[in-house]
C-alpha cells in the first residue's frame, strides 16, 4: 500500500459547503498520511474569511466532520497570508509535504477564461504529487 507521510489539503474556509473535509480526512486515514489543513489568506483574492489564527480554521473543520474521524487523523492546522500559490509552495518545502490534496470544482467555459482557479494554479506552482477529487457544481 503506498503511504506519503506528509498530506496537505489547502481548504477554503469561505466555502458554504465542507462536507468535501470528511472525504480528504478519508483519503488521509487511509494513506496513513499527517493531514496538513492549510487556510491561505489570499488578499489578491478578494474578501476571505477574516482568521489569523489555527484554532479558527479548527473549529471549521470540527464543524464539518464527525470527531471520531478527527480523533483517528489528529489532522495539523496551519494559516498563512499571501498568495496561495506561493504559500502553498513555501509550506510544502517546509514541512516536507509528499502530496497536496485539492477539490476541483468544475467551472463554466466563461468563468474558466476570465479567472484563475486555484486548484489550477497550486498545479502550476509545485513540483510534488498532487490529488485532485472533482467536486460536484451542486455542493
């Protein structure tokens, strides 16, 4: 069975919508992966939830999941401000991440060629492993 000792899951603390937590949490126990919850403060990105802190983007993943899934993966909480490329990046370099888990939510021909996505974008900037699980447009 392959393992990675370090996964990183970026989340979006802004999404009206975290039950996609539970499936990373999932992936993680299974992989016999250290989940890694990285809550980038993009400010290029427009609004975004106002926390500095870990323990703010713990309390959205407990909200989320179920605790005995939380209890199993003891998941690492961590925030940074900046781009989310680059943070993601310089996390990974960091704490020796091995894979990035990311949602890819598929969007409109418009939407695609008027913004960036930033599942596309963290593709772009590292040279690691990384699991992209799609998302369905009606969560």
């Amino acid at each position: 069975m392959v393992t990675f000792k370090n996964i990183l899951f970026p989340i979006n603390l802004d999404s009206t919508n975290l039950s996609f937590v539970k499936k990373v949490l999932d992936i993680a126990l299974q992989l016999n992966g250290r989940l890694h919850i990285l809550y980038v403060n993009d400010e290029q990105a427009g609004y975004r939830h106002p926390t500095d802190r870990e323990d703010a983007v713990a309390l959205k993943v407990q909200e989320a999941v179920p605790e005995d899934l939380l209890s199993k993966v003891s998941p690492v909480y961590a925030i940074a401000k900046g781009t989310l490329a680059e943070q993601i990046e310089a996390y990974c370099k960091k704490e020796s991440i091995e894979l990035i888990i990311v949602g890819h939510k598929q969007r409109s021909m418009f939407y695609r060629a008027v913004f960036d996505s930033p599942d596309v974008n963290i593709i772009d900037s590292v040279n690691i492993p990384i699991l992209v699980i799609p998302k369905k447009m009606d969560e």
